[in-house]
C-alpha cells in the first residue's frame, strides 16, 4: 500500500529511492572489491561474510553523491513531480502546479558553522564571502574590502542556489545507505538458514526477483514516512477539527 502512495504523490517519491537503493548496491560491491579488508581488517557482519566496511562506507559516499545530483536532474520533469490517481494506456501530457521543493531557491548556510573552522581554510571554499562590519558598527555590514581600515570581520557568508528536493535526497540516501541494506542482511540470514545461495534462479547471476527486492521494500516505507512527517502538506477539514476537539480536556474546550 505505501508503495502505491509513493508514485500517487509523485513518481519522484518512487523512482528515486529504487535508482538509490540500485547505486548503493553497485557502488558498494565496486568498492568492496576494490579496496575490500584493505583498510578495515575487522569483519562487517557475520550474516554476510563477503560484505566489507570499506564497501559499505564507499556505497554511502557515493549514494550520497548520486542522489545530490539526481534528484536535481529528475525535479525538471513534471512526470516526476505531479502527483496523480489516474492511469491510462496512452496518457497525456502530465501537468499540474509543481510544489515549492522542485523549484530552484536560494539557501543560506549557517554562518555558525564558519566559526568552527580555520578561517584560512574558509576563505579556500569557492563562494564564500567574508562579510564586516563598517566602523565597529555591527547594525552596518558589507562584503569585506581588502585594505579596508574601518572595517571589521563580523561573519562569513554562503549562498547556494539549491532546489530544496536535494536535502530530501540525501536523507534518503543515508536511509538507503545505513538501514536499507539491513533488508538485504537479513535475506542473506534466510538463505544461510536454508542453504542457499539465492531465492531463485530467474535473473541469470542475480537469483530471483526476492533478491532484487529485498532493500526496495524497506527503503519504500521509509520513504513513504519521510514524505508524510517532512514533505506532505497538512489539510485541515471539519472531521479532523471535530476529532481533535474532542480529544481536549473539558478545560482547554
């Protein structure tokens, strides 16, 4: 059922948590290979003595990485961001009045931030601006002037220009990294039970559809809460107003 929420909310909700789960697999088996017990000598988990701490950090990174940019890249489709009920062999054109977090915007990071860090090190980042204060004024801020004498360091400054979707990406592709495969941990322990290698044999190399699909349905949940705590806008109707009411104290009524 929450899968089928997902693609009515929007066919981004569905496709981009299938391509992260797809990446993490990948890119963690790559980097497993590449730089497996290299590094990390200890073992990951015992259920799956081929997986590797190197794999499972490298497949983070690069999921991260991927879900970033994609996400940015699928927003542009108005496939991918209407939500809708209707399906139909041949359909139209999809339109609809796109919501706010697949419209590019300008984000401010925190400026608290800076203050942790080496300010040599700052001033390496592009885009950064250093902004001062005029006369000990702190009210009067502009961006700094080299050689200025009446200007003092007040705070740094970094405007990105992000489509908000992006920060919904990489708290799903953390979830894809850190808890979806823990759905394929736990197939791995059913196999091992029964003594085989894989589910089936339909997908030459690859086992059955079950050992496809073993992080997708994990991942699929986890979006749909993701959606409906931080993404899903709040209706307010008359039945719910009456609910809440009723759920009040003789006080606060």
């Amino acid at each position: 059922k929450y899968i089928m929420h997902n693609i009515y909310n929007g066919l981004i909700w569905f496709t981009l948590p299938i391509l992260l789960v797809i990446t993490n697999d990948i890119m963690a088996y790559f980097s497993g290979i590449t730089f497996g017990r290299k590094f990390i000598h200890r073992q990951f988990i015992e259920l799956s003595p081929n997986k590797t701490w190197e794999g499972f950090i490298g497949g983070g990174i690069f999921t991260l990485i991927v879900g970033f940019y994609l996400s940015r890249f699928l927003a542009k489709f108005t496939w991918m961001t209407c939500a809708t009920n209707q399906f139909a062999l041949f359909p139209e054109k999809l339109e609809c009045e796109v919501e706010n977090i697949f419209h590019e915007a300008t984000t401010f990071f925190p400026s608290q931030v800076f203050d942790l860090c080496p300010h040599a090190l700052i001033r390496l980042l592009p885009n950064v601006v250093e902004i001062c204060s005029v006369g000990g004024n702190t009210d009067n801020v502009t961006a700094c002037v080299s050689g200025a004498m009446d200007q003092k360091h007040h705070h740094y400054e970094l405007a990105l220009s992000i489509v908000p979707i992006q920060f919904h990406a990489i708290s799903l592709s953390l979830f894809a990294s850190l808890v979806s495969p823990f759905g394929g941990f736990l197939a791995s322990a059913i196999k091992r039970a029964y003594g085989i290698k894989d589910f089936d044999s339909l997908i030459p190399g690859h086992g059955g559809l079950m050992d496809r699909f073993d992080c997708q349905l994990i991942m699929a949940l986890g979006t749909w809460v993701h959606y409906n705590t931080f993404v899903k806008t709040t209706t307010v109707s008359v039945a719910k107003m009456l609910y809440m009411y009723k759920l009040l104290g003789d006080d606060e009524r």
